[in-house]
C-alpha cells in the first residue's frame, strides 16, 4: 500500500463478502490507500453453505482468491461434477431433470469458510471494526465524508457502500440522484434452514430404503408454493438444507418492522408445512432438530449504484432472493470489474465521478437481470410460472438451460467495454 500523497483513498464500509473481497483486492494496488469499516467487532458470517455459479467462480479467481477458495470449496463427485441441482418432484422424489455446467456444477463454500479466508487474505491495518456508518455528506466535485455513529468521520476520494441490503448509505445515493428511496421488501417467503451431518443423513436415507444419491448429489424438490434445495459443504461431511414456503395470498407481504428477520423454529413447524411431501422430504427434515426460520427480502431495480463520488456494490445495491444461488456472486462480479478500474494506474488520472459512473452502465443492467429472474425462478420452482405451470416436461426442458447466461457471462468484455468507455490506454496484462 502506498501513503504517498497521490494515492487514491478509497474507503469501503461493510466487511461482508462483497466488501471484503473488493478491499482486498484493491490493497494490492501501490496507487490506491484502502480503508474497511465494518459496524461488527469482528467479521462474521451465518453458519450456512452458499453456492457459486461459474461467473462467481470466475470473480473469485480474478480476485486472486482462486486457490484459497478451491481448497475449502465442495466440488460434486464424478461421474456428477457438473451437475449444479437435479430437480425432482416433492411429492415423490421423482426425477425432472438436471442443471449442468461443464467444469463447475455446483462450487459450494461454508459461509464462514469463505469469510474467514478473505479475511486472512487481508492485510492488517486495512479493517476497523464497531464503525456503523450512519451519514454521508458529499459536494459537488469534493471528497465525500462518512460520520459513524461513535461520532467520528473518514473523508476519502471514493466510498464504496458494500453494508448490505439495510444499507445507511443508500439512501444518500438515491436521494442524490433525486430518486424515491427503496426499502427492503417481504417476499411473502420464508426459508427453514439447517446443517446435516451427511453421514447421519446417509444412514437415515438407507434405513428408509432411499437412495444415496440424493446425499451424493445436489438436489431441488419442487412442489405447488415450495421447494428445497440441499448441497454439500465442509468437504461433503455436512448437508446444507434451505425449505422454502411461499404465501402468494397477499399482493405486498409485509413483514413487521419490528420482528426480526432470522428466528429459530420448531422442527413440528417446518415438519407441518411439508406434510404433504414425500418420504425423501420428511427424512431429509426429520434430520434438522433445531431450523431456523428466515423471512427472505430484496430490494426493487434501482435507477443507479452511483451518485457522485459513492457508489453502492452487493446487496446494498441489489439484494435478490436466493433461487438463483446468485446474490453473492453478482457482489463478486461488482468487487472483480471496480477491483479492475480503481486497480488501473489510469485511474489516478482519471475523475472518481466518471470511474463509478461506468462501473454503474456495466454492472447495473446485468445485475438487474440476474435481480429479477432470481424472482421468477421461485415462480418457477413453486410452479407458479404463468405459462409453465406444473407441466414437468416444460419445466425439466427450461430447467436445464435457463442458467446459462448467468453462469456463462465474460467479465473480460464488462472489462474491455469500460475501458473502451473510459478512454483508457489497451488493457494490461490480465490480473
Ligand atoms: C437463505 C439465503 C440463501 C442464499 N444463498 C446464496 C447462494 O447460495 N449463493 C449466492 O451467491 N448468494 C446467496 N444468497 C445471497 C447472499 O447471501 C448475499 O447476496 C450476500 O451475502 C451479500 O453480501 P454483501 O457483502 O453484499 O452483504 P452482507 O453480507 O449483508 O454484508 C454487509 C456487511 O456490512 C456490515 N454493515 C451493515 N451496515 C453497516 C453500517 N451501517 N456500517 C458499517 N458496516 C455495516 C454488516 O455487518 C456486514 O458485515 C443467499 C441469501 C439468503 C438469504
């Protein structure tokens, strides 16, 4: 890191996985002088698996995080190592079809793992904790000033707001551009999650004469307003279970202010609202004493991620429900490409406005996408797909290939469109 008076100073607030992997990439640059603010008194992850499509595991080689990630990532066994789910029936355990992406399948992490990693990557100094950014204050032209709630303040050339979907920063970015203020919105779904020793699953299965394969492989039950998903992580020795149930009686949902969004649950509670499943479901269930109970929120497209010299990356900006297994990936992609702008030496010469505002053309149409098909693949799954329906072989056809834009995006192009947008000099040799 250099200190000289031309670095670029940027500050990043929210040490999630969005904010931790762009810091850490960007402390790497000798022009740029990075700062994290992260309002916990120490980094902290749930204790649940996330999955990363081929994109995010792309990001995450680019981040230069490949390595340390593929060593405590879950790969699928061959001969299934590039299915990403098999879909099936809820009522019976009956086969739809699969999701295949050649190379990758599914790359699933233990949340905590992944966090722990990005966190070891990063140099000592960068990280200050108990900092819960509460304002920020910007003029024209000026470097913006972030206030904190134990009263102190940072000024820096950039601020990246990476504090998740209750985001204190949105707001400012919003009314910047003289947009209505968004709100994290109830998706009228809940989700049931727990962890499975996989060996206690594998026995159950067995002594219920049901197949193996169902630990072995990643797999979705669907059924009408529910699904669950359950792949492998910690080296296959756990089985990550997320059960979905869907209420589509109201048109806006509403969560109460003031309930939490997590809260444990009875296992009668998830066992019930699955009783009409079948035997694969209830043993699968019957194996989690201790669910917890999560209210799923996202947020509506923004106009923008950038109002002047702050911009907005993962779920501050574009949180999304999970039935894609794509939220924290598109916050990778967002850390990649500004890893690669700020990263640039030309961005010293070039104005922090004009940086983010092609950070914002790039990044924002593909995340919106990726936002609002992660709605409709729970339509989907719940068959509630107004043209699909329940009827299995549309569904098992679209299935298998609705994922592939997603998954097969180039973040080299999103790279070589800004530069090309930014006036740059030819691209140096890739990181
Ligand atoms: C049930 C479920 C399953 C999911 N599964 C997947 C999956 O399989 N694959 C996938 O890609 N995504 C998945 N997601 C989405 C994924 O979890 C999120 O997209 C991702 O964790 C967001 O990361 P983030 O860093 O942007 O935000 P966060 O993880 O929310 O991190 C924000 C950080 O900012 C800090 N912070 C908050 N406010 C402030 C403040 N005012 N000042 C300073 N710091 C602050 C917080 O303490 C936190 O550390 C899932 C989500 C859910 C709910």
């Amino acid at each position: 890191m250099n200190s000289s008076k031309s670095a670029l100073q940027i500050s990043v607030v929210g040490g999630g996985i969005a904010g931790v992997a762009l810091a850490l990439d960007l402390c790497r640059h000798a022009h740029l002088e990075v700062k994290l603010f992260e309002s916990a008194p120490a980094f902290g992850e749930v204790g649940a698996g996330v999955s990363f499509g081929a994109n995010a595991v792309r990001a995450i080689e680019g981040l230069g995080i490949g390595a340390a990630y593929q060593a405590i990532a879950d790969r699928t066994q061959a001969p299934w190592q590039d299915i990403w789910f098999e879909w099936r029936r809820g009522t019976d355990g009956g086969y739809l079809g699969s999701s295949i992406y050649e190379g990758v399948g599914q790359s699933s992490v233990h949340r905590a793992d992944f966090l722990d990693v990005l966190a070891t990557e990063l140099p000592l100094g960068i990280a200050q904790f108990d900092k819960r950014a509460v304002s920020v204050e910007q003029s024209v032209g000026q470097r913006p000033r972030v206030t904190f709630s134990d009263g102190t303040c940072n000024e820096c050339d950039v601020l990246i707001a990476a504090d998740g979907i209750k985001s204190s920063i949105r707001d400012h970015v919003l009314s910047g551009l003289g947009a209505p203020l968004v709100a994290p919105r109830f998706s009228g779904t809940t989700a049931y999650r727990g962890m499975i020793d996989s060996e206690t699953l594998r026995a159950a299965y067995r002594a219920q004469g049901i197949d193996e394969h169902l630990v072995n492989v990643p797999q979705m039950y669907l059924g009408l307003d529910g699904h669950i998903l359950t792949f492998p992580v910690k080296q296959g020795r756990l089985i990550n279970v997320v059960a979905f149930v869907s209420d589509r009686t109201h048109p806006n949902p509403k969560w109460p202010a003031d309930k939490s969004w997590v809260k444990p649950t009875t296992q009668s509670e998830m066992l019930q609202a699955f009783s009409a499943w079948g035997d694969a479901v209830r043993v699968l269930l019957e194996c989690i004493p201790h669910p917890t109970l999560w209210a799923l929120h996202d947020l509506a497209e923004l106009p923008g991620y950038v109002h002047g010299r702050v911009a907005l990356i993962g779920d501050a900006a574009h949180a999304m429900l999970p039935h894609q297994g794509a939220g924290a990936g598109q916050g990778l992609e967002d850390a990649w490409l500004l890893a690669r702008l700020l990263g640039d030496p030309q961005a010293v010469e070039t104005a922090p406005e004009d940086l983010l505002k092609i950070y914002d053309a790039i990044r924002r149409p593909r995340a919106c996408r990726v936002q609002r098909t992660s709605w409709e693949a729970g339509e989907l799954y719940e068959f509630r797909d107004p043209v699909i329906g329940d009827h299995e072989p549309q569904l098992s056809s679209t299935l298998a290939s609705r994922f592939d834009w997603v998954w097969g995006h180039d973040l080299h192009k999103d790279l070589e469109d800004a530069r090309r947008l930014l006036n740059w000099k030819a691209t140096p040799p890739a990181l």
